[in-house]
C-alpha cells in the first residue's frame, strides 16, 4: 500500500467534515467530493470550526497543514487519492453503487474505507473492483478530537489492508481498534444502542427525563468509562479476586427482567418528550455553542488521561512521541531550523495562549512564559540531538538560572512564536535568549535570558559536556553570532533596554 500524502473523501457532511480535519491537522492533504456543489462552503466552515479545539490537543511539533480541494468529479477525487473515505447516507444499494464506481477509477493499490455505522463489509465490497483493499473504517464523531476508529474487515479484505490502514489511521493520531470479524454495528454502536434502547423505554414510561438519564451517566459511570471501560471498572468491583468473585455475587441480578431487548415504538408522544427533554438540556444554546463546549472538555479529557497515559490519553502520547521524533529529524536535517531558514537563523517555536494559560485580568499568566521558553529549549535540544532515550543515559541540561522580561500581552487564543539564540557555550554551561512575538502583528511580548549546566542527573552534578555534543552547540553559537546581540542581555532586574516600550507589563 502506498504512502498517504492525500485523503480522498467520497461525501462531505458531519463525518467528512471531521475527517477532513483531523487529516489537514496532521499534514495530509484533503480532496473532498460531493455531488452538491454547496458543501465546499459547508465542508471548510467545518474545518474551520474544530481548529480552535485541534490546536490546543497538543503542543508536540506539527507538520505544515494540509490543503484541503474540493470537486463534484468523483473521478477526478478518486485519480488523486492515496487513501478514500467513503461518508454518504446510510443506504446499502447507495454506498454499494458508489462504491463500486470510485473503485474504478482510483488504482490498485488505494485503500477505499466506508465510514459506515452498521453495514458490514462483506455487503458493501460487493461489486468493487480490486475488494480486498476494502475495509469499514468507522469513526466516532467529532471525529477530529475522538481518536476511535473501528476496522473491520470484509470476507473479501486482504490482511495487509487493515494493516495499512492502521498504520495510517495511527498516524493521524487516532486508535485503530482491529474488530475480529464483521457483525452489524460493528463493536462499540452495539453496546450503546443497547443502553439506548434502556433510554427509550425508561422516558417512554415516565421514569426519568432526559436530562436525568444523562446526569446518571455524567455523574458516575461515565468517568469510569473515560479511562477503564465497563469490564476492566467491573474487574475491579470484584476485589482482590476481580472478575470472578464480581460475576459471583452480581451475576444472578443479570436474569431479572430489569433492561428490555426490544425498542419501544416511537409514537408521537415520545418522541415529544425526547425532543422538549433534550431541548431543556441545551436551555438555549445553538449546536455550534453545545459543539465548542463539547469540544473545549475532550480536550482537556484527553490531556488529563494523557498524564496517567491510559486510555485516549494513551493514544495523544504516543501521538506526540511520534511528532517529536518526526520534528527532530526535520530540525536536525535543516540545522536546528524548523522553519528550513537553516543555522544563520533563530531557532523558532509556534504555539497559543490557550484558555486555561489565561489569569483574572486576561491575559496570559506569568509562570507560562517560562513554559513557553521551555518548549523552545526542547527544540534546541531535538535538533541536537537530545531526545527520551538521550536522557535515558542520565545526561541532560538544567536551569541554572532564568530571566523574563515582559514588554507586551497575550490574550486567549492568540497564536505566539518563540525565537531562541545561542549566545554562548562552555564545558559545562549553555547561555540562550529567548523572544517571544504575538504572530498576528509581530510585537515583541517578553524575552527571556537563561542559563544551563550540563548535569549528571544521577548524583544530580555538573559535568562536562562531550565533545561530540559540544561541537554542535558551538556550530549553532557561530551562526548566531551574526545575529544582533540582544539589548537585554545580562541587564539586571529592573533595567530598561535600549529601544524597549515602557508602561507594558505582562500579566
């Protein structure tokens, strides 16, 4: 299977939006096509929308965005793909037709992936040509922050296509969950249109209201669920002996006729009550309003987890792990230069003020500045070089010493830039200077000038740094010796460089 530079999507809508970008997010370019013309407006409002929340899942180092085209040829979509995500309505002679027309036209060796809720592929694959390259690739919407991707596998499907896809998928940091054999529903739509059902009936016959469902989930299960699932959360109800002793003593309660098989008819009545319940829960707010809040808390979900690196925390980590690696090459390849400005220029990191960086007058807090400076060390260090299994050998460097001027503010949401000169080095100590830019008009908001020794971090004590090592801090300390020495440099606390703004403080 080839390498995907491109993703081709067959049908826009609420899936194809999310997979277009969480794909641009991570570098893959995006052709979408769709018989209405209109949704090239709909698909990059999308697109639009979940950047807010897309940038803030990570700070690891990206690659250039993706471009993002779109046409109403399926032909000329499917001559252009690496990799095609099919996402039109749920109806099997549909996707059975347009299935077996974009198989035609894209080559051999293109993975074709129905984003498919609850056919199977075997059904699906049909009249394809080349079938085995067929999988059902089913996402979870938003698909651009939920990192769930079902693979499912078609009697047709070759081996080596799901591999493929799921080293594609795990790429653009999602969790590919291999299903062992295709049943409808596919894994994880079985297990919620089970508790689905349950809510039906419990509204139908006046048990609970929406609203109340949804807090007997919020308030309990549900932050269970986020990190451990049902079973391992079940596990461990059964104390030291776990499962066994838990399906002992809980088990018989399972024949009591407590939960329904079947769904409830959907009269007009019930669909009422579903319909004030949720509109009650939403007590004003658009869908756009409820999407960014949604949006807003995976995403701190998700850094949460990742700190315990269990669950979708786990899949951000190795996420970022791979970026970082990906980054090094790059910055050691183009010398220690992200940007490809190469050795004469700064070292230069991107990130933003997210919203929780923001303090009570409204801008970005004090202590992040150095958080930022920080990151834009760690991209000194890749590109020389210094990466986990570098400090692994217990050698790093340490903050001797830290000096943050603040010159201008930042608000939530504003994209930054941070830029790092050498200025010097010696056999145990490396000095640097920081600036950081708002990027929308290049002001200058605060510099920082620090100081490192080389430490034996087992003892913990200074050492000297290896020559190896050594040479390739002094290379880049040469290059930026052409660059003009900042005017804050080595200035006491208190002091006003030459040429500096007066009367901004940060925050």
């Amino acid at each position: 299977m080839r390498k995907v530079k491109t993703l081709g999507l067959l049908g826009t809508g609420v899936i194809g939006g999310g997979w277009a970008a969480r794909a641009l997010h991570f570098g893959i370019d995006v052709i979408a096509a769709d018989v209405k013309p209109e949704m090239e407006e709909w698909i990059r409002g999308a697109v639009a929308n979940a950047e807010p929340a897309l940038a803030r899942l990570t700070f690891a180092p990206l690659p250039p965005k993706g471009k993002l085209s779109f046409t109403t040829d399926l032909r000329e979509m499917a001559k252009a793909s690496d990799f095609i995500q099919e996402n039109i309505p749920e109806q099997l002679p549909l996707k059975q037709r347009m299935l077996a027309e974009v198989s035609r036209f894209a080559a051999p060796d293109v993975i074709i992936a129905s984003s498919t809720s609850g056919l199977t592929p075997t059904d699906l694959q049909r009249d394809m040509l080349s079938p085995e390259r067929f999988c059902v690739a089913h996402p979870f919407n938003p698909v651009y922050l939920l990192p769930l991707v079902e693979l499912v596998p078609g009697a047709k499907t070759a081996p080596a296509t799901i591999e493929a896809a799921a080293q594609f998928f795990t790429y653009i940091g999602m969790h590919a969950l291999r299903v062992r054999r295709e049943v409808p529903g596919h894994l994880t739509d079985r297990l919620q249109e089970a508790m689905w059902r349950e809510i039906l009936h419990m509204v139908n016959e006046d048990v609970a209201t929406t609203g109340e469902l949804d807090e007997s989930i919020i308030y309990g299960p549900g932050l269970r669920w986020a990190a451990m699932g049902m079973n391992l959360i079940y596990h461990l109800a059964g104390g030291e002996t776990g499962m066994r002793h838990m399906l002992a003593q809980f088990g018989p309660a399972l024949k009591w006729p407590w939960t329904k098989l079947e769904a409830p008819e959907l009269t007009e009545t019930l669909i009422d009550r579903m319909v004030e319940g949720t509109k009650q829960q939403a007590a004003g707010r658009s869908i756009r309003e409820l999407e960014r809040l949604r949006d807003n808390y995976l995403v701190a979900i998700q850094q949460v987890l990742r700190q315990f690196d269990i669950g979708a925390g786990s899949t951000l980590r190795k996420l970022e792990e791979r970026l970082y690696q990906d980054a090094g090459r790059l910055e050691g390849a183009a010398g220690a230069s992200p940007t490809g400005k190469g050795r004469g220029a700064e070292i230069r990191y991107e990130t933003l003020v997210r919203p929780e960086w923001v303090d009570y007058n409204g801008h970005m807090s004090d202590f992040l500045y150095g958080h930022v400076f920080g990151e834009s060390m760690d991209v000194l260090y890749r590109s020389i070089g210094i990466d986990d299994a570098f400090r692994k050998g217990g050698r790093m460097f340490y903050t001797a010493e830290s000096h943050v001027k603040h010159s201008g503010e930042a608000k939530a949401g504003e994209p930054l830039y941070a830029t790092t000169q050498v200025l010097a080095v010696d056999d145990k100590r490396l000095h640097v200077f920081h600036r950081l830019y708002r990027k929308r008009d290049d002001a200058l908001i605060a510099t920082g000038e620090q100081m490192h020794l080389y430490v034996d971090t087992t003892k913990p004590a200074a050492i000297v740094i290896e020559p190896a090592l050594r040479a390739r801090l002094e290379a880049i300390r040469q290059a930026h010796a052409s660059l003009p020495v900042p005017p804050e440099a080595g200035q006491p606390v208190g002091s006003r460089a030459k040429g500096r703004a007066s009367g901004q403080t940060g925050s």
